[in-house]
C-alpha cells in the first residue's frame, strides 16, 4: 500500500527531521514577518464610493497559486482610495506587487475576494465583490471575475459570465464561495450580499462553457430573503457527497441550507439548531472534538451588557448527527470575540486538535483597538484564549484572515487585513509542534471532479485519533486560503491511514503515510471507479452493480458521463481504459 502511495502522492515539500524534544506542551508563538516579507498593502476605502456608510465593513483578499509555481500567493483589495495588489511568493520568504503587470492594479471600491479555477483550464483565478468606481456612491453591476489566461495576465470576463451584478436595486456583495454543489465538476459561485432589501445573496450555476446561470430562485427560493448576508460556503456536512450552503449573516438571517442533491436546497436552519447567531458575520468549518463529524463556528458581536432578548456571541455549532448541532460557544470559552469578523480553524501546534483564530474592532469607544483572538483547543471542546502570549500584538479593526504556508515548512502561517490600515502577517514559529503532513490535489485526471480537489474529504488516523477535513477552501469573512489539507499528527510520525473521499464517491486510501512531507493527490483516472489505481475487473464489477439510474447519488462513481444513469456509454469508457 505504501508503494500505491508514493504512485498517487508525489512528496513535494520534504522537510529536515523532526527534532522535539517531546510534545506534552507545545507553545504557540506567532512571529510578525509583515516588514520583512514585503506584504505593505494598506487598505484605503473610499466613502464615497461604498453606499450606506458600509465603508468600515470591507477589506479582503484571496490566497492563491496564480503562477502555479508550488507557492501560495496574495491578493489584496485596496478599498478604492489605493489599488488592488497582487503578491507573488518569491520562494525566500518574501513578496513582489506584479498587480501592474497582471493587469489588476485597479482603483475600485472592492470588498471581497476568493481564489479558484472556475473554468477547468488549470489556473487559478479571481472573483472580487465591488462596490464601482471611487467616488460613485456604489454602482450596480460591477463585481469582477478575474480569468487567469496562463500568461501572467488576467482579464475581467464578470460581464460575460454573467457574475457581475448580484442586484438590479441596489450596489452591494460581500463575500464570496466556490463550491460544486451539483457534482458535475466544475464550480459553482455563492456571493453574500448585506443589504437584505435588494435581494442580492446569490448563488450562480456554472454552466461549464464560461457562463454561469443565477439559479437562486429555483435552488433556493424564499429561504434567500431577508437575509444580510455576509460570508457562505460550500461544505459536505453529512457526508453524502453535496455540500450545502452554510451563510453567516447580520440580524439573525443566518442560514443553514441542505442540498437535496436534485439542485435544490431545503432551509434548515431551525430544525439543525443553528442560526442562534444574532449578528453572524465570519464563519469557519471543523471537526472540533474529533468525533467524525464537521462543526460550525460564526462570529458574531459580543456585549457584556446587551438589551433584553438580544442574542449576541459567537456560536460553536457541535454536530451530533447528520444536521443536527448543540450550541457549546460559551462552554467552549469562545463566545467572546469582540466585535467579530473573519475566522480560519486551524491546528496551529500540531497536537490534532483544531484551534480558532478571529480578527476583530469596530471604530468605536467601546470594540476598537480590541486584539485578534487565538482560541487554542486543548479537548472535550473546550478552548483557551492565548492571543497575547502567542504574540498577536495590539489590537487593530482586523476584517479578513487567511491560511497560508507562505514559506513551505508544513505548518500553517497565515495574514490579517484591517479596515483602513496594513496587512499583518504572522509566521507560525511553535515551540516543539507535532509532526504533520500536508495534502493538494491535482484533478486533472477526471473532468468530474472539482478543479484543485475542492470538496474533497480526508480521513486521517494515528492510533486512537481520526481527523476529518474538508477542502472547501476555508471562505471566511471577505477571504479565501491557501487550498491544501494541512493534519497535525502530534508524536507519530506517520499516520497509519490517509483516506481520500472523492466528490463522485471513489475512496482511495494508504497505510503508514510519513509525516512532514507535503503530497500532491493525484486523482484516480475516470473509469477507475475503485480508485485502485489500475481499471480491471473490479471496475467493471462494480460498474454492472450500479447499472441503472442513479439514485440519490449512490452511483456517481460509475456514471462516468454524467448523463444521471450508469449505462453501456459508461461500460464503453471502461473498457476503452482497460488495464490502465
């Protein structure tokens, strides 16, 4: 199985040997690299530009390989009143502005940004929320979608597509996901909009030719009115392969959205118990207590002294069964986060438990100047707050954060945006972290399945423990991060087993995986339905078991045209590829 592993998982990343003296405690340290990695971008919103007094509210960016180089790159929204900027990784520690050469040095009243191939061709590209021109006072349609062409270029292609308005009464859009909630392979776009009055939360089918469908009112229908939306994202969380459509969103319109798999969504909010968020604004997705099943954390606003029935704190939505949560936010230590905006769940040391982090301020007597918080897990999903003691620093009116291992030694880095100030980088330098190992995945092998794995779901195991992620590409507030699968496996130093949940259902999986190296996951080939990594008899066995309609996605895996039935089209694809 390890040779397997090596065929599917080339090692990308090798790092020098682990050298802790022991994991008992390790210590969390975030050192300030901001000066010396080169990463100066100020945000500057343009009042004027930005309706409705929103202008505190925005500031995001997007993490991304845009070369395709192996690092992971940054792209910054400027606010209006200073320029977009495009970071490029330089592989020394440090970050070159090209925004000028690439083309997207623009001075626009931005919001938002998130990273993703939309249209297959293998480089990654931008959308980004837009409120117009500077000084506009918020014009309607102008959203842009960024399109990598390849050539260190990009070009705005939003209007074409068909993503470039999300309102036809008011300017507005906040946050933005990509997701394949249809499981046809390519991606699908959310886009958050705050002002609940023009209707603006959408969700655009991509129709796979450049073009994307608004498809909200049949998928969704009523369930996206009244809703100030501020950050979705895209997350399987029962396990069946659709993901559906989690929405942090102000005055109590969060939304927890099931996909029925057959392209519509039923509204779950009640009945899951979430939704308890007063003011839901960043989110993040993880398994919090390691028990198999994926939980939700929503920041919100936290006041020691809040008006009679005015539900406020962030919320940790812990799963116990297929969309069914109970709160544990104030149990946890995590209820307090000031006034809240972005958050990434990541294991900061190593040691298999899923810690938080939130920026957060308000302009105001009472949230400014509040510091970032660092909720370290330490079990029984119970958190502590370590932020000063790990080296956050002072407080500032952070918006966005985002995930990245800007200098590829395995563990997760990541960057702050602040309102109308700098960006802040922190570089992870714990003191005797666990081992860990780190996953991308290329799919490139099978136009079925989403561009950079996205959607995909990793089990790992190390002795007792089983850790569960999920690639959604981690949209926060105003954000996206790096798209990998980062899994701390505290003292082993392998992980006994790696299992890889495709989005059409194959499952590949290895044995003793050693820890501290970086793999690229190769997906398998189309008509390996049992992801063996040779199609043979066992293809065609299982082929001729699902032979007929698919039937609430169980036989994805052998529809290998996607034509909703496993038929002699997909018998004729097996044995085109016999032996292969």
């Amino acid at each position: 199985m390890h040779a397997a592993w090596r065929t599917m998982l080339a090692p990308v990343v090798p790092v020098a040997a682990w050298t802790a003296s022991a994991l008992a405690a390790p210590t969390i340290e975030l050192t300030n690299v901001t000066s010396e990695a080169q990463l100066v971008a100020v945000h500057a919103p343009d009042a004027l530009g930005i309706p409705a007094g929103q202008a505190w509210m925005t500031g995001g960016m997007a993490v991304g390989d845009f070369d395709r180089d192996g690092r992971p790159d940054l792209f910054v929204v400027g606010g209006g009143l200073a320029p977009d900027r495009l970071y490029m990784n330089q592989g020394d520690g440090t970050f070159t502005d090209v925004a000028a050469a690439w083309g997207i040095a623009a001075m626009h009243c931005g919001c938002g940004a998130s990273a993703a191939d939309y249209d297959g061709d293998g480089w990654i590209d931008l959308y980004v929320t837009s409120f117009g021109a500077p000084g506009g006072g918020g014009q309607i349609g102008t959203h842009r979608l960024y399109r990598n062409t390849g050539a260190g270029s990009f070009e705005n292609v939003a209007a074409a597509a068909g993503v470039n308005q999300t309102s036809t009464a008011v300017s507005t859009g906040y946050s933005s996901a990509w997701g394949d909630y249809d499981l046809d392979g390519d991606l699908d776009l959310f886009v958050a909009s705050w002002w609940a009055a023009g209707s603006g939360n959408r969700l655009f089918r991509n129709d796979g030719d450049g073009t994307f469908t608004d498809v909200t009112a049949t998928a969704i229908g009523s369930a996206a009115s009244n809703v100030w939306g501020f950050t979705p994202a895209f997350v399987d969380m029962d396990g069946d392969l659709y993901p559906e459509i989690l929405l942090a969103a102000d005055f109590n319109s969060s939304r927890y959205l099931v996909n029925d798999g057959d392209g519509t969504f039923t509204d779950a909010t009640a009945s899951s118990g979430t939704g308890l968020d007063g003011h839901g604004m960043g989110q993040t997705v993880g398994d919090f207590n390691n028990d198999g099943r994926l939980d939700w954390f929503v920041t919100s606003i936290h006041n020691d002294t809040p008006p009679p029935g005015y539900i406020n704190d962030n919320k940790l939505y812990i799963a116990t069964d297929a969309h069914q949560f109970v709160e544990q936010g104030t149990s946890a230590g995590v209820f307090d986060g000031g006034w809240g905006w972005g958050t990434i769940a990541v294991d900061l040391d190593q040691d298999r438990l899923i810690d938080i982090v939130e920026v957060n301020g308000r302009v105001s007597a009472q949230w400014g100047g509040e510091p970032a918080k660092v909720w370290r897990n330490i079990g029984g999903v119970v958190f502590e707050e370590i932020g000063a003691a790990a080296g956050i620093g002072p407080g500032f009116n952070g918006t966005a954060v985002a995930m990245f291992d800007y200098d590829a030694d395995l563990d997760q880095d990541f960057v702050m945006f602040t309102n109308t100030g700098p960006l802040h980088v922190r570089r992870n330098d714990t003191v005797d972290p666990g081992h860990a190992i780190v996953l991308s995945f290329d799919t490139s092998t099978n136009p079925l399945l989403a561009p950079d794995g996205i959607g995909v779901r990793v089990e790992v195991v190390t002795g007792d423990v089983t850790q569960i992620r999920y690639l959604s590409g981690s949209p926060s507030y105003l954000a996206t991060s790096e798209l990998t699968v980062h899994v701390g496996l505290g003292d082993a130093t392998a992980a006994d087993v790696v299992r890889v949940t495709w989005t059409r259902g194959q499952v590949t999986e290895w044995t003793n995986v050693a820890a501290d190296q970086a793999y690229v996951v190769v997906a398998p080939i189309l008509p390996d339905i049992t992801a063996d990594g040779v199609v043979n008899g066992a293809d065609l066995s299982a082929l001729l078991a699902a032979w007929g309609p698919v039937v609430d996605g169980g036989q994805l895996k052998a529809d290998l045209d996607d034509n909703g039935a496993v038929d002699h089209r997909d018998l004729a694809r097996v044995l085109a590829s016999w032996s292969r």
